[in-house]
C-alpha cells in the first residue's frame, strides 16, 4: 500500500480495522493509514455522541485531520438502511471526487460483519470508477481466545463463525457440524443462544468474553460464566472437543 503514489485523481476510501479494543493491537498499516489520509469516517447511530472505532484508533491520529461523522440506524427496517447507506456512499463519494482520502474506521475486522461492507458495497455500486482499499484488524474473537489462551482449531479441525440473531433450530444445526464455533453478537438472544448450545451438547467447554481490549473486561468458562443480559461487546466460542 502506497499513499504517496496516486494513480487516480480520485481519493481512496481506505476500510481500517482498529482491531477489539486496545490501541496497541492496531496493525502498522492502519497507524500508516490513519496519520497519512485528511479525512476520517466515523460510523455513528443518531442520538449516540461516541464512536467506540474512533475512540479506539484516537492515538493514532494527528490532530489536523477531519472527522466526519456518517449516521448509521439501528433497524432492521431494509429501506431506512438503505437510504442510510446511499446517503453515506454519496458524502464518501463526495470527498474522493475532491482528491481526498478517507479511511472508514471499524472495529475487528472490516470485513467481518461491519458496516463498512454496506458502504464499500453501496459505494462500489454508485461510484464504481472510485478506488477502495481494505486494511484487515485484529478480531475481538481472536483477543478473546489469546486472552483465555483458548485454541480456536487445531489439524484437520474447522471453526465456524456464527451470527447470535440466528434462530435456535439454525445454531443448533450448525453446531452439530461444526468441529469448533464462535457466535458473535450474543447480546441481543442471551436464552436462545444458551438453549441452542445445550442441545448441542456445548455447554461445560464454552467461553464468554466481554469487552475484551475495553475497560471492564470479563471473561469465564462454562455457559453458566454468561449473564442473562450480556454487554453489547461479547461473545462466545465453542472450543473444538479434544
């Protein structure tokens, strides 16, 4: 990746993965990224002043730079989302037709179930003639097990990830064929997802981890280490069985 050397007019929007949480786990491309471009995209949902990405990759970024914050909702509503991710594709566009670069800041990974992959995508349809490049992060599954010094797959074993919004009767299918898991997103099926790793025969070998690379970590063995209403920033991995 080379910032000084331009083969388009156009800006690029640069897709940075601030990783799970701690500053220091911020790959050197993304520090490269962030004290190089003049303007950062912050993803924020209307009424909520912090961006935790932004909060994140703070220390990395020079003080001239802009930040611009893009509003995101929080639905399931399809047509407000899209709306969303057209006006935000318009107003990225916007800067790269100026010349300007732009890094979209996300946390983990930008291509792991991130927002980013809606406004690259949105982008890509619209503009396609503007240049996008992706900076890959750390994941907070991958801090999570380095934390519990817990071996996500080993050998011939696979490793599935799952989203926690999917129905009991779907994670209990997939982890009745899946050597290991990691389910994402616990925070909004708590029960569903507990209920699910029963039946799979899950439970005692499970990990929860919480705000792992944020203040107030929590991390624990067994599903009975899950709260009934996990934070926002948790998840859970189902160990292959050795």
């Amino acid at each position: 990746m080379d910032l000084g050397n331009k083969a388009s007019a156009f800006g690029t929007l640069y897709g940075v993965g601030v990783g799970p949480g701690d500053p220091d786990l911020l790959t050197l491309q993304a520090v490269k990224v962030l004290r190089s471009v003049p303007v950062i995209l912050s993803a924020a949902s209307p009424g909520k002043e912090e961006s935790l990405a932004l909060a994140v990759a703070a220390p990395h970024i020079p003080p001239q730079t802009r930040i611009l914050r893009l509003n995101f909702p929080m639905t399931k509503e399809r047509t407000l989302l899209e709306r969303a991710w057209e006006n935000n594709a318009v107003r990225t566009a916007e800067i790269l037709q100026s010349g300007q670069d732009a890094c979209f800041l996300t946390l983990g990974d930008p291509m792991i179930y991130s927002t980013f992959g809606y406004l690259m995508q949105t982008l890509s349809r619209l503009y396609p003639a503007l240049p996008v490049s992706v900076v890959p992060g750390v994941t907070s599954f991958q801090a999570a097990a380095a934390k519990t010094r817990t071996v996500l797959c080993q050998g011939r074993e696979n490793l599935l990830l799952l989203s926690g919004i999917n129905s009991g009767e779907d994670l209990v299918k997939a982890l009745e064929h899946a050597d290991g898991a990691v389910i994402l997103k616990t925070y909004r099926n708590a029960p569903t997802i507990r209920e699910s790793l029963i039946r799979a025969g899950r439970g005692p070998e499970v990990v929860f981890a919480a705000h792992i690379g944020h203040g107030g970590e929590a991390s624990g063995r067994g599903l009975e280490s899950m709260p009934d209403r996990p934070p926002y920033l948790s998840l859970l991995i189902a160990p292959p069985r050795r």
